[in-house]
C-alpha cells in the first residue's frame, strides 16, 4: 500500500534540541570551541537579543535560529550564534545572512560573535565557509565553522555507538532526509530509533525528550503513525517497564483519541448511508466508496444534515462531489 508523502518537520526539533541541549551540541559538532568554554559558569539563552537582531530586517523571516552567551576560560564574555539551515538546495547568499547577523550583533551589543552553521540539506557539494569581498587593495572576510550532516553517512556505526543527543538527532535528520517518499521505510526507521532510546542510557528525561524531537521530525502519515505508537506501547508492555512516563501517557491518551474519532467517523459514515437507504433505496457503489473516503468529521455531518432534504441520488452526489475532491 503506498501512502502519501508528509512534509517533515526539521525547524522546531533542531530550535528546541539547541535550547535544551547547548553544551552537547558544542561538544558533538565543535568540539574544539567547545574545549574553550568555561561549562562551570551558567550559560544564557538571547532569545530577546536574537528577536532584536531580526526586527527591521531586509531579509524577511529569514534570521538565526538561536544566540547564547557564554564565558570563556580565559573569562571573557562571548557570544555565539548559531544557524542551522535545513534544505534541499543551496542557497547563495547564505553566507551573506550569515555576516548580516554577525556584525548587526556585533555592532547593536557591541560583544565579541562566532557564528556557526550546521548545514542539513541534501546538496552535497554545498559547503559555505566564508563570505568575503575585495576592491583594490581593501578586502573584507568572515569565516565561519560549519558541520554538513551528510557526512556523517558514512559514520552511522560511530552514531549508533555516541551517547550524545545529538547522535540521535543526526540519525533522525538523515532517515527523514532519505525517506521523503517512503513512508513506511521512514516507519521502520522511526521504530528502530525510538527503540534505541532505551538501549542508550539515557536517563527518563531525556528519552521523553528526545522521543518527542524524533517523533515531530520523522512526521508520518495517520494511519502509519497509529501503527507505530501501538507497536510501542505493546514493546514497553514486553518489556515489563516499571513505570509509566509522560511520553507514554500521552500515547495511550492520542491512541484512545484516534480510536474515538475513527469510531466517530464510522458511525457519521453509517448515518448518512442508512439514511439514503430508507429515503433512496438502494446506494451506488461508487457512491459508498466516496463516503467512505471521507475523513473530516465536520464535514460528514454537515452531508448528514443535507441528505434529510435533498431530491436524489444525483442531487446527493453533486454536493459530495466537491467534498471527495478536496
């Protein structure tokens, strides 16, 4: 059975994985600034500041996706900003945004800003690096270190291995990457790392969390996405976990939800056939086959209010024919 390919949801997991996570990501991809921070001293989150640098731009909604400071070894202050670009083609004036931003920081706060980016698209040639200019003698440069998570096809036994989280979310971004018309491929890989979750060591806080960043990226259709989560609750359940956490609260609560609304939809579909019936005698079968297509609730009963006046069959199918296009 092929389903319908569904838009995978790269930004939010990536924004809320760096907010969480901030001194991993720095370890994993950048170990060497990584090594020059001082991790005993709190870090802070700009979100105001990165707002600021957006505000009156020329660039649109394009902006960084995230500002930390934080303190050096040596103990001066220094501001990191980071871009995580997630896309299928490349886009030229990347570096150009990325040295908007810089000096737009630099010059607003008047601190010291390494920008970073971490390039997710599938364009394997597209490596950016630095953006610079030239006239007579004047020459203007800003190089920045980026990670391109391509590369780390090649490395996936050292992924399966790394306890870091960001491992995980490397793996996650790869498997939706090359799944974007296999749904049921990018299913079994969605299984197989959620089930890696609880072979890794991590404590219940971050398997909740990192469930959640897996399960927004790795988007599914419904019905697959029902088969997953009934397949997890039936592992867990094996398994004899001693507890129940929230991430499975909450998938026993969407599954009973699913399980109402199908029922909702089943009896909605069975009105408005029954109803046909009495008033029509016997239903074509095209006709049952395009009820029973149909997903939106509000919209089958509002077809079930339609079919207590309308003249006939065909009358019927033409106010069903808009709603089985659609």
């Amino acid at each position: 059975m092929e389903y319908e390919s569904v838009k995978a949801d790269y930004d939010a997991p990536w924004k809320e994985a760096l907010t969480l996570y901030f001194e991993q990501f720095l370890s994993f991809f950048f170990p060497e600034i990584h090594s020059k921070i001082d991790w005993s001293q709190p870090y802070q989150s700009l979100d105001k500041e990165l707002l600021e640098l957006g505000r009156d731009s020329d660039t649109g909604t394009q902006f960084p996706d995230k500002l930390f400071e934080v303190q050096l070894i040596t103990g001066n202050p220094l501001w990191i900003l980071i871009h995580v670009e997630v896309q299928s083609q490349s886009v030229s004036d990347f570096p150009k945004r990325i040295y908007r931003y810089n000096y737009r920081a630099f010059d607003q706060y008047d601190k010291p800003v390494v920008s970073l980016a971490i390039l997710g698209d599938d364009t394997a040639t597209w490596r950016p690096t630095e953006y610079a200019y030239t006239l007579d003698g004047y020459e203007l440069k800003l190089k920045f270190p980026t990670a391109k998570l391509l590369d780390y096809q090649t490395q996936w036994e050292e992924l399966e291995s790394e306890q870091n989280p960001f491992a995980l979310m490397v793996m996650a971004h790869l498997k939706t990457q090359a799944t974007n018309r296999k749904m049921e491929e990018r299913k079994q890989w969605k299984w197989t790392l959620i089930r890696s979750l609880f072979d890794r060591g991590y404590s219940r806080e971050e398997v909740e969390n990192l469930f959640r960043f897996i399960d927004r990226m790795m988007s599914l259709p419904k019905q697959l996405e029902q088969q997953l989560r009934t397949q997890l609750i039936e592992y867990r359940e094996e398994r004899q976990m001693p507890f129940i956490s929230p991430m499975e609260e909450l998938i026993r609560e969407e599954a009973m939800e699913q399980g109402l609304e199908q029922g909702t939809l089943r009896n909605q579909r069975e009105n408005i056939l029954e109803l046909l019936q009495v008033r029509f005698g016997e239903v074509p079968q095209s006709v049952v086959e395009a009820i029973n297509r149909l997903e939106e609730i509000p919209t089958l009963k509002q077809l079930h209010r339609q079919t207590i006046s309308v003249g006939s069959i065909a009358e019927f199918e033409q106010l069903l024919n808009p709603q089985t296009d659609s």
